[in-house]
C-alpha cells in the first residue's frame, strides 16, 4: 500500500505573486506545498516535498486561462483540476481557457500522471487557488466601488454590489487586482459544497472536440521544419547484445538518410538498449528499410527466460516452503491445522502488455549542447532525470514539452523512448527526429504487468467463520527485492480481519522489463484473493458478500502495516451494501448456463464493489450486465468523467479476462506481435453497466485504477455460478461441454 499523505493544503509559508499581464490583466502565480509525497506512492518511491505552481491570469475582456500542468493521458485531468479552480474563483465555465503546461519543476512542481494521485493531491491547493484569485478580484472591486468586500458577492465572473444594484465583471477590475498584495491562501474562505456551480456538473472534456476533429494534439502529431522519421530495431530477446550489423542495404532504400548503429547502456530504467537507428524522410520509408537490416544479435542473456520454464519454477517453489513471510497475524499454522473445514486453490495470472493505442514515440532536436523534446510522457519530470544518466545532458539543457498521451495505463512512466528519440537526435544534431515505434515495437518492447502464482489455504471455524487465512505468493525478483510492479500488498483483504494470517513470498529472476499497469497489483491480487475468498464463503455455507460484511465487522479504520493507508470497513460495508441493493442481489434466480458473481476490492483510495451477470455457452461467456457501487470521498468534480473511467475499467477488466490477452516468452522473446495475438476489447465484450455512488465524508480521491480490479474476480464467480466451474487461471480459457 502506498503511505498516506499529509492532509492537502497551503500552509504559511505559500507566497502568492500577481502580475500584470501584457495589455492589461491579473497573472496570479501560486506556490503550493503538495501533499507529501504523493506524486512517488503509486511507483513505490520515496516519498519525497514537492511543490505546485498554479497559473491563473484574467483577461481585460474576463476571459480566464487556467494552466494544466498535470501529463493528460485520457484520464480527464486536464477537465477536472481547472473546473476545481475555476468553480472557488466563481467564474463562468464558458469564460475558462486551459493551456497545457510545458514541463518546468521550479514553476510547477511535480507533473505526473500515475496512481490515482492527481485529485487527492490537488483537491484543495486547486480550491484554495482559485478562492485567493476571487479574494483579489473582490478587493479591486470593493476598492474601485468605494465599499467594503465583504458587502460584495461574486457569480459567473461577475462582482455584485447588491445593495446598489452596481456589478463589475472580473476582466474590469483584473488589472487593479494584480496590483494588490496577495492573500494568505490559508485564510481565504472556500465555498460551502452546497455553493458549487462547476463541481459536480457533468462537463465534456475540454480536448475532446479537437481529438474528434482529428486536431493534431497527440505526441505522434508532432510536427517540425525539416523533420526525419526514425525506428530503432532492438534484439528480439530482452538483454540482447550487437554483435555486428551489415546497414548497406538499409542505407541505399528510398527516403533512408542515416543508418547509426548504437550501442545501449543495459540500463533497466533508461531502456537504451543496443540497436540500430534507421532515418528516413517518412516513418514508413525507414520502417521498409528496417527489414534489409543484416544485424547479428548476442541473445545468450535471456536464454531458458521462457513461460513454460517460469511456470514449471513456479510449481516446484510452491512444493517447497516459501522463501520468506511478509506478515504474520496470530498462529495461522495452528489454526489452520485445528480448523473445522480446510480450503485451498491455487490461482495464477499471465504478463500483460498495456498497448495503448497511440504507440510509444518522441521528437526531438539536439543542437549545441542544448536539447529539445516533445514527448507524451506520464512522468515528464523523471524522464529529464534518466536522460541525464543515460545520455550526461542536464535538465538545465533540455526543454521538455508535454503533449497528450494516447493512452497510457501505467507504460508511460517509463520514458525509455524518450531515451531512444534522444539518443538518436544527438547523432545528427540540428535535425529534428521523430522515433514512432511499430504496433510490433510497442508490443515486444513493454514493461509488462508480471505474472505470478498463488497458493491459497483457509480455515473455517465450528460456526462457519473465517479463522485463518494464508496465501504463498510467487513473483518475479532477486530473492530480495520484487522486480518492478512484482511485489504483494500485505494488507491486501481479509488482512486485519481475520485473526490468524501468513502472507509469504519467493521469488524467480527473470530479464523482462516489468511495470505498473492500471492498478498496479490489485489488477491482478483482486482476482487471486476475491476468487477464492469466493470458495471460502461457499464451503462456509454463505456467499461472498455476506462472508465480506461479516469480516468487516464495526465500523473502524484498520490500520495498514507501516505508513500504508487505513481501510475503512463502514466504507467498505456502504459500497458492498449498495451494489446488492441495486443488483437485486438477494432476489437473485438461478438459470442454467447463466449466474451473477460479486466482488469487493479496496484500491487507490477507492472502495469498490461490483457484480457481473454473465452467461456460458460451450466455452464462449457473455457478459450481460456489470454493476458497479464506488466511494471516492465527498465529491465527484466531473460526473461524466467520473462515470467514463469507471467503464473503461470494467471494460479493461473484462479484456483481460476474456479477449485471450496474456504475453508468453520463449528465450526471452515475446511471441504475441499485435492484435491478432493481444486483443482488446472489441464492442460485442462490452455489456451494460450501471454505477452509483456512495459519497463519504472523507477528501475526494482519484478515478484511474480503484473501479478494475473487483471486475475480474466477479466475473470469475460469475462464471462459477452460471457452470460450477472454477475459474483459477487468466485469461479464461473454458472447455467447450
């Protein structure tokens, strides 16, 4: 579990500065202390202060632009935060202008897009900014009209002297604002919720007119004067070596400019592997000449890196006792061996590639010592960290420019193409070069979600509770620490409520590059632990949801190992209570070949429970209809965004369980290439869903991961309720009756 951060505000020592803009107007810069260490929890870092500088600046004519600075990657961020702003500065939606921010630490402190921080983080610096620059606007006006502010009210971007029947529109007084000392943000009142006129309302995303245009806003768009197209053709294998490489042909094909042979670093970060760079005078130019490339490839590093050999590990680790505990409770041993009713299973996942649908790709120009970048990067800021080592050029010499990402679930945080464009661009300087990678590259190059095997027991007491609990975990790593993204959540349900617990670990290498996906382990442990907590409950003589509420007990915070976050079991109880009732749950009719099965999963900070109805048919399952109930705190800021993540993660969920996606390596080699091999979730898959909301009284929380991982594993039962068949192994794969 990540570490809570600390409460979200501005504190004494945040310093407002207004300016007045050219023409005329308000610029109001705001340094906001973020939450602590926020931005690194989602990629297991060390949580370290950063800072948050806001941009708002007020036009004569009214109009206000707000800066986005967070990477936009289709998660609506770049919506949402300036509706938070623009609601407490009480201006009217239609008067708002977003710019995207270009990448600049100092001016804006961290810029990420990762782990469902954006909102948690940003909720009250966003408000408390927006209410200072409404706090000046009023005092000009009150200044101007020879009256008291507090006599004043504010609407849609207007100041209003009711007692006179007087108003002023923002943009009139915005320059006499700018020149009054800033408030203490701390201090500025905020809006009563009640009092919201932005937040809360369903509201389009401001890009989505340019993306249906077909506008050119994505990091493939890029365009500049002069411009070559590049690919780099890596070794088939992971930790492949050139040996030597025969360009001549590649050189002579039509539109080719240059052939480079580069070497790597082996970095596992940096991903500038060994290769060969191919420019040409269009992307489809240099990706023909790819194919007379006569490279000969040292392959030897991945050799035995196969699937079958990392299952076969796998089974003989799972034999053997586990090769260290991760958290004990009580004296499962003994409880296990006293128990009324004994279950186990066995259940395992597959790696996953992300495949967004905008490949991997970055433009970029090196000219003297200085370089220039255009990448659609969910970690900007830590990509100008890897450049330096990769390449020795500070962030001092680079300019970052932030476009949108078409897709990312977790593979743009790493910025190994980055790494690649620049690379590339410093061998030819002064040409601007764009590296797009292939569906193929993007496919073959991924830090993939990583498989892993579990290995569950359960004890049932003599009234058919839960009395222990145990589960040995088998990932990838050194024996000491998990390769990235491979690790377990030690609080992971029903940890803390149950008494007696074994949460153990081993631990296989292997040379794939591995990394988050949406939901960084709970994609994958909800199905494991929900699936067979689903067996625990039916050898318990009960269901899932009441052996889940039964577990949650009181109302109480449980608190997580370290400084991980408390699960709330009310709010727990309120998600699970709420998708039955809207589910019918309880009315429920059992039909041949058809079942409903339920979940419960807390992630991100998000309490989510679902049910799914599906059908079987020989080895083809439906989905017909998928209820989700969710509490991500007091309020939703963009309804329709809300409910657009949550069914793109349904979908997500239901993809990776049904559409046949799993990567499998032979050598090190992956063996799936493109959508063929890896489907996506095609319209048929898609079934209808229904969401509603439990609003607590906690600080809203993000929306990019929490709503996936119960899909899974309530499909999963589903499928057990419709046929009597487990379902322990993804992606589902029944046989036909």
């Amino acid at each position: 579990m990540s570490p809570e951060p600390r409460a979200a505000g501005i504190d004494r020592r945040t310093v407002l500065k207004a300016s007045l803009l050219a023409g005329g107007g308000l610029a109001l810069d705001a340094l906001i202390p973020l939450p602590f260490g926020a931005a690194h929890a989602a990629a297991g870092e060390p949580a370290v202060a950063a800072e948050l500088s806001a941009f708002v600046a007020i036009a004569p004519d009214g109009t206000v632009t707000i800066m986005s600075k967070n990477p936009e990657i289709g998660q609506g961020i770049k919506t949402s935060l300036p509706m938070i702003v623009a609601d407490e500065l009480d201006c009217d939606w239609s008067q708002v202008r977003i710019a995207q921010a270009e990448v600049d630490q100092a001016r804006y402190g961290e810029q990420y897009a990762g782990g469902s921080t954006a909102t948690t983080r940003d909720w009250m610096p966003m408000r408390q900014t927006g209410a200072a620059a409404r706090a000046m606007l009023v005092q000009a006006a009150a200044n101007r009209l020879k009256v008291d502010a507090a006599e004043l009210t504010t609407g849609k971007g207007r100041i209003f002297h009711r007692a006179t029947g007087r108003s002023l529109g923002y943009g009139e007084v915005a320059s006499a604002a700018a020149s009054l000392p800033p408030p203490d943000p701390s201090r500025v009142p905020l809006k009563d919720p009640a009092q919201f006129s932005i937040i809360g309302r369903p509201t389009i995303g401001v890009d989505s007119h340019r993306i249906v245009k077909g506008e050119p806003i994505f990091g493939i768009d890029t365009r500049l004067p002069g411009m070559l197209y590049a690919v780099y053709e890596v070794a088939p294998a992971y930790g492949g070596r050139l040996v030597k490489a025969d360009v001549a042909a590649a050189q002579r094909a039509a539109g080719v400019r240059h052939v480079i042979p580069m070497t790597g670093n082996g970095d596992y970060d940096s991903g500038l592997a060994d290769g060969v760079a191919i420019l040409a005078t269009n992307w489809w130019l240099a990706n023909e000449a790819r194919a007379k490339l006569v490279v000969e490839w040292d392959l030897s590093a991945a050799a035995g890196h196969s699937s079958s050999a990392y299952r076969a590990r796998a089974e003989a680790m799972i034999a053997a006792r586990p090769a260290e505990d991760l958290r004990v409770d009580g004296d499962p041993t003994r409880q296990l061996a006293a128990a009324v009713k004994r279950v186990a299973a066995r259940y395992d996942y597959p790696f996953i590639a992300h495949a967004p649908m905008e490949p991997q790709n970055c433009a970029a120009r090196y000219h003297d010592g200085k370089l220039e970048i255009w990448a659609p990067s969910q970690t900007p800021q830590r990509g100008l960290t890897v450049l330096e080592k990769a390449l020795g050029i500070g962030p001092e010499n680079i300019r970052l420019h932030l476009t949108r990402c078409g897709g990312g679930f977790g593979r743009r945080l790493m910025n190994d193409y980055m790494v690649q464009a620049a690379a590339i661009a410093r061998a030819v300087p002064g040409v601007p070069v764009q590296l797009i990678w292939s569906r193929e590259d993007d496919m073959r190059r991924d830090y993939y979600r990583p498989g892993g095997w579990h290995s569950f027991e359960a004890g049932i007491g003599a009234n058919g509770e839960l009395i222990a609990f145990a589960d040995h975990f088998v990932t990838f790593g050194d024996g000491k620490t998990p390769a990235r993204a491979a690790g377990y959540n030690v609080a992971m349900p029903p940890a803390g409520l149950v008494p007696h617990l074994r949460y153990s670990q081993s631990m296989m290498p292997t040379v794939v590059t591995t990394g988050a996906l949406r939901a960084p382990g709970s994609n994958a442990l909800a199905f494991a632990s929900q699936s067979f907590l689903d067996e625990v409950a039916l050898a318990a003589g009960t269901d899932l949801p009441a052996l889940m509420l039964t577990l949650l007990g009181e109302r109480r915070e449980v608190p997580a190992p370290g400084n991980g976050i408390a699960f709330d079991t009310g709010r727990a109880r309120d998600v699970i209570e709420k998708v039955l009732a809207i589910s019918g749950w309880s009315t429920r009719s059992a039909q041949p070949g058809r079942g409903r099965g339920f979940a419960f999963y807390f992630s991100h900070r998000g309490y989510f429970a679902e049910v799914v109805e599906a059908s079987v048919a020989g080895d083809a399952v439906q989905v017909h209809k998928v209820w989700v109930a969710g509490d991500i705190g007091s309020q939703i800021v963009n309804p329709m965004g809300a409910e657009n993540q949550v069914r793109g993660a349904v979908i997500d969920g239901l993809a990776q369980a049904l559409a046949g996606q799993a990567i499998e390596f032979v050598d090190g080699v992956v063996q799936q290439s493109n959508f063929d091999s890896f489907p996506l979730a095609r319209m048929p898959l898609t079934p209808e869903i229904e969401i509603a909301w439990v609003k607590s009284a906690k600080p809203p929380t993000g929306l990019g991961e929490p709503a996936l991982p119960p899909v899974i594993p309530a499909l999963a039962n589903a499928i057990f309720a419709a046929t009597g068949t487990r379902v322990r192994s993804l992606p589902v794969r029944l046989k036909a009756a």
